[in-house]
C-alpha cells in the first residue's frame, strides 16, 4: 500500500464543543457521495464531545458543514463519561441507529479510566439518547481495568465488537503520571446491548509496545482486515494493519501501511487513528497527526 497524503480536512476551533482537536475520525454514508464524518471535539476545559462535518466526497473532497452543537454531550456527573465522551462507531439495526462509544473520567490514583458506553438513535440520526447511564461493556474479570473504542458490526444475527481492554498500571520512577497499558480484545452480543467478552486476544502488545489502540474492522471478500494504532519506545502513536480469516486469529503486518511521519507539519510527530474506507473506486484514509487529534482530522488517498 502507499497513501497520498492531501492535508488537513477538518480543523478545530470553530465551535465551543472543539476548541481543540477533530479526533477519532469514522464514516457514516448519508446519500450518494455526501457522508457524515463523526468525530470527537475537546472545549476549553479539555472534556471530548462527539459531533459531526458533513463532506462530499464525489471528485474534489469538499468540507460542507460542521455541526455547531455536539451530537452526543457528556454524561451526568458522577458518572462513567462526565469527563469526555468519544464517539466510535454507529451500527444501523432495526431502524436505529446504535452509536457505541469511549466514556472518559479523571481518577486519583490514575490518571483516569474509561469505559464503552452506548446511545441509540430512533430518528436517523438527527439525535441520540443514552441506552443506559452505566457502561455496556465495563469492569469484568476479563477486563478489570479499561474498555474502550468499539468497533462493532452485526453479521447473521451476532454483534462482533472489537475494543480496547487494559491489561494494567505501572508506577514510573520520577512521573507523576502512572502508565497505561492495554491491546485489542474481542466481544459478542446478541443483541447489542448484553456482551459476553471472553477474554479473546486479537492484537497483542509486542517486547517494545505498551499500546495498541482504536480497533476498526471490515470485510474485503473472505479476508477481515483491521487498522489500529500502536506504540512503544518512541512513545508516539504509528498507523497499524492486520488481516484475518475469521476476525477472531490476526496477523500483524504493520510493515505494509504505507504512510508514516510527515518531514514537517501537523503530522510531523504522529500517525494515529486510521479509519480506511472506500467509495466508490477510491479508497480514503481519516486519521489523527500530532496530540492525538489535537492538530485536526486529516485524509489521504491511496495510490496503489
């Protein structure tokens, strides 16, 4: 694979609820060549909100709209997401439209914690009600410590969700801040509210790696194919890729991305959060450059 790299397609700033950052970035097709990009905001106190830019995607890539309200807004206080809250996918069922996504809240001991929380929509996605004010997928025995970034599609009548689990804290001499560890493990519902995770390994941290992060899955004929973000040494997210046969047993081939660090700019200092898609001929790729999103929401186009 090489991608093109075309530039920053949306840039923070222009609403209360994105002050800074345009991270996260996923699809939703609205008609023809016009699509909902979500993606998550952060205002001046530094707390994520999940809103949406529309963009047209037919020839030239054009930015239309940017929501000026948040679509999701955070969670009461007290509660799993009153820190932030991060869309991550939406799965259309039945009429709905099930919007899974990352509740974030600040903690003593660590830094903070975060957890998948869920909201649906009955009116096409014009808004969004919490399903519940506790988590979906919480704290379980195989998940003691972090859930986070579904990505969740149905297939014959089962939810397959890929996510994020932490697998500990370290306490690092001479920081403040204690270290997180977690990769990407493996859940299914049937009915997209009640998961049975199993404690099922999909991506592992390698010798040098302490997190492997935002899982998002596809399907390419009999090949399942899922793009992430890891790091390590460096201690700056890349762009990841692995292939499956059956979206359970991967193999990383992190070597064959074809994008990396720009010499300078926005994108100097991170590759981070891909999300892969095609429309029609044309396969894009949203992601993330330096502070996580906090530079704005790029794309690029691949090549071959």
């Amino acid at each position: 694979m090489r991608w093109l790299k075309k530039g920053l397609l949306i840039q923070p700033g222009t609403f209360e609820w994105m002050v800074t950052y345009a991270q996260n970035p996923f699809v939703e097709n609205v008609e023809n060549s016009l699509y909902k990009v979500h993606f998550a905001g952060r205002d001046r106190a530094n707390r994520a909100r999940g809103g949406y830019a529309s963009v047209d995607f037919k020839d030239s890539v054009k930015l239309l709209y940017i929501t000026p309200e948040p679509t999701i807004d955070l969670g009461d206080l007290g509660c799993f997401d009153d820190c932030g809250v991060m869309p991550s996918c939406i799965v259309d069922s039945d009429s709905k439209k099930y919007m899974y996504y990352t509740g974030w809240k600040q903690e003593v001991v660590t830094p903070f914690s975060f957890f998948i929380g869920l909201a649906i929509s009955e009116d096409g996605g014009k808004t969004y009600e919490r399903y519940s004010k506790a988590p979906v997928l919480g704290r379980t025995e195989h998940d003691p410590y972090l859930t986070a970034s579904p990505w969740v599609t149905k297939e014959n009548g089962i939810w397959r969700m890929w996510y994020v689990s932490g697998t500990g804290w370290e306490v690092v001499q001479n920081d403040p801040k204690s270290k997180h560890y977690y990769h990407i493990r493996y859940a299914e519902s049937l009915d997209g509210l009640n998961w049975n995770p199993q404690g099922l390994d999909c991506i592992d941290l390698r010798q040098d790696e302490y997190a492997i992060a935002r899982p998002v899955v596809y399907q390419e004929g009999c090949t399942y194919k899922m793009w992430y973000s890891h790091r390590g040494g460096w201690n700056t997210y890349r762009a990841g890729y692995a292939e499956s046969k059956d979206g359970l047993s991967w193999k990383r081939m992190d070597d064959t991305v074809g994008i990396d660090v720009s010499p300078q700019g926005w994108d100097s200092e991170m590759i981070c959060y891909p999300f892969v898609f095609k429309h029609e001929a044309r396969n894009y790729m949203l992601y993330n450059g330096n502070g996580y999103g906090k530079s704005g929401c790029g794309y690029a186009v691949l090549v071959e």
